[in-house]
C-alpha cells in the first residue's frame, strides 16, 4: 500500500505533461494571489526580500509571474514531484532559481527564506494544522508569507440522478481556516486575508473530474466504485464554485 505522500507524488508526476495547458483556474487564483501581495507590498515598504522559497511548485508559474514583480537574488522551489521539478527547470533557466524535490511536510530549512510563498498546494499536507503553525513557527524575524488555499469547493447543477453530497465526496477534506486564523499568535505574527469566488463551467461532471486527472489533482481519499460509476452516468452541466483565501503573514516578534 503506497503511503499518502507517494500516492500524490505519483498523480502529479503523472499530470506534469498538460498542467500548463489545463491548469487554467490555478494560473488565475495566482493572479490574484500576486495582486492581493502587490497591494500590501505597497502599503508596507519594508518587506524583506532576499532568498524567496516557493513551497509546492509545480511547474514553476507563481515564481515566473512574481520573478516580474520583485528583483529577486535567489529563488529555491520545491515540490512533491520529480516531473513537476523537471517542468519547473525547463520554464526558469537563470542561476537564480534552483530546485529541489522534497514534500514540504518534511522540509526542514523553512527559517533560511525571508520570503515564502505558494499557490494552492498547502492543502495536500498530511496534517495542514500541524504543517502551518510548524511553518510559522520556523519563519525568520521579518519573514513573510503569502499563500493561496482552497477552503471548500462546491458544485451547481441541475439532476435527479445524483445528489451534490454525493458527488462532493469525490473532493477531500480541506482546512478549515476560521478555526486556525484565530489560533495565530497577532503579538507575533502580522496577518491580512482575504477571500475570494471562483467559478469554472464543464459540460458534465465527468468532464471536470478529468481536468483533475489531467493536472494530476484528482487523488482522492474517499473514491468509491460507487460515485464514479453515477459520475459516469451524470450528463448535467455542472458549475463548480471555488472559495479560496489568500494569506499575507508577516513575523514582526522572534
């Protein structure tokens, strides 16, 4: 039995090939992530910024688009997935950027970047409670981090053959952060979030669940024979409602 870690790293592995092509909702949520930064970098001038790690890579989009922004010196990106590295290197050629395949779960060099970020992948940590305040834990006086995170995601449609809870438990479990905003310690740590609708229409159910594969995002705790084969069945156009928070974070005590 491969262990959860392996199970994800196969399945990106597996979408390397078109997430660039059909990682259309992911590239936007990025956009705002960057636009939801570039505001705050504005407003506080003395965000530190010399070695920036990008946690959970993928192909390497986030640190292409705020490689533009900010004149960066050194730039480490990490992922899960060897094929995901090997897309990352073959769209960041300068010296700056360097790669390195580890699950951020057990990375442990959190505290040598004063700049962290990352979109939409902190959710696929084993335990994303433990992981966060682990990570800000180990961030460095006048370390900030930024990030992007689905909190739920639900669907519309019109059908008599399934029912949404049903096909809602082909999506697991994500982090609660209502809960955990309240846990973060505000004499240490300076925070702002916001969040933020999107949507994304396909034909049918179906068609969704294979732009998921496609990405290599489809690994799934609760599948059963039982859901996919209504799945397969649905022929219902289906809109699915993404409600993601973007994070900024900044250690203003040791």
């Amino acid at each position: 039995f491969r262990s959860f870690k392996k199970q994800i790293s196969d399945s990106f592995d597996r979408g390397s090939e078109y997430y660039e092509l059909n990682s259309n909702i992911q590239k936007n949520i990025c956009v705002e992530l960057l636009n939801f930064y570039k505001k705050i970098s504005k407003l506080n001038k003395n965000i530190k910024i010399e070695n920036a790690l990008d946690v959970g890579c993928g192909s390497g989009f986030m640190t292409s688009q705020i490689n533009k922004h900010e004149n960066l010196k050194k730039i480490h990106l990490i992922d899960i997935s060897e094929k995901m590295i090997s897309k990352a290197k073959e769209n960041l050629s300068e010296e700056k950027f360097s790669f390195e395949v580890v699950d951020f779960d057990t990375f442990r060099n959190y505290e040598s970047y004063d700049f962290i970020f990352s979109n939409m992948s902190l959710h696929w940590s084993e335990n994303f409670s433990i992981f966060f305040f682990y990570l800000l834990n180990q961030m460095p006086f006048g370390g900030s981090l930024v990030f992007s995170i689905p909190t739920s995601i639900k669907f519309d449609f019109e059908s008599l053959e399934m029912g949404k809870d049903l096909i809602e438990e082909l999506i697991n479990t994500l982090p609660d952060f209502n809960i955990l905003e309240r846990k973060i310690d505000v004499e240490k740590f300076f925070f702002l979030s916001k969040k933020k609708k999107f949507k994304e229409k396909y034909k049918k159910p179906l068609d969704f669940f294979l732009n998921l594969k496609s990405i290599g995002a489809n690994f799934n705790l609760k599948k059963t024979k039982k859901n996919i084969f209504f799945l397969r069945r649905m022929n219902s156009e289906i809109t699915i409602n993404y409600n993601i928070s973007f994070f900024f974070i900044k250690k203003i005590r040791p």
